[in-house]
C-alpha cells in the first residue's frame, strides 16, 4: 500500500508517463511486484496469486469495499493485456515480457 505522499508521486508519475511496473508471476502462485515512479522510491511486494479461467485475482486489498477485477484479454509469448475494472472504471493494460 503507499501512503498518501507515495500516492500522490504515483498519480503524478502516471499522468507524466514516468510509471514503470515489473511483474513476476512464480509457478507456486505467488508474484513479485516492483514498481517506481519518477521522483518516487521504487516499491516491491510479494502476494499470492489465483487464476481461474481467465480471471486473475491478485489479492489486492479492498478499497471502500470494492474488489479490483482482472480480466486477461489476451496472452501469448511477448504480451499480456489485461481489461481491469476498479471502482467501475475500466483500464486497459499491457504488459510486455521482457
């Protein structure tokens, strides 16, 4: 979780592109995730992971209540796109295998 200084710096860095994310997924359901920001101390953390179907669920914790949903749309040797729905708002997202 970040605080509400880290908060601010990742919207700030988002919104300016300076957001970088690495994700890990390990084959005993867990994944690393390490993420910076312009202007921000990168931030790592480990979780459980699920997978059923092509829902992905990453243990992200609850805010106000509401669960963040992960749809992988599509998946192949270099690319992963995902449909993520938080707080009713739909985000595409894709990750490239590096």
């Amino acid at each position: 979780m970040f605080t509400p200084e880290q908060q601010k710096q990742y919207d700030q860095a988002t919104a300016a592109n300076d957001y970088n994310e690495l994700l890990k997924f390990k084959s005993n359901n867990t994944y690393v995730s390490k993420v910076s920001a312009k202007g921000m101390k990168p931030i790592e953390r480990t979780e459980k992971y699920s997978l059923s179907g092509n829902k992905l669920d990453m243990n992200t914790p609850l805010v106000h209540n509401e669960k963040t949903t992960i749809t992988i749309k599509s998946l192949d040797a270099t690319t992963m796109v995902w449909d993520l729905v938080f707080m009713d708002k739909l985000t595409g997202i894709t990750y490239k295998r590096i």
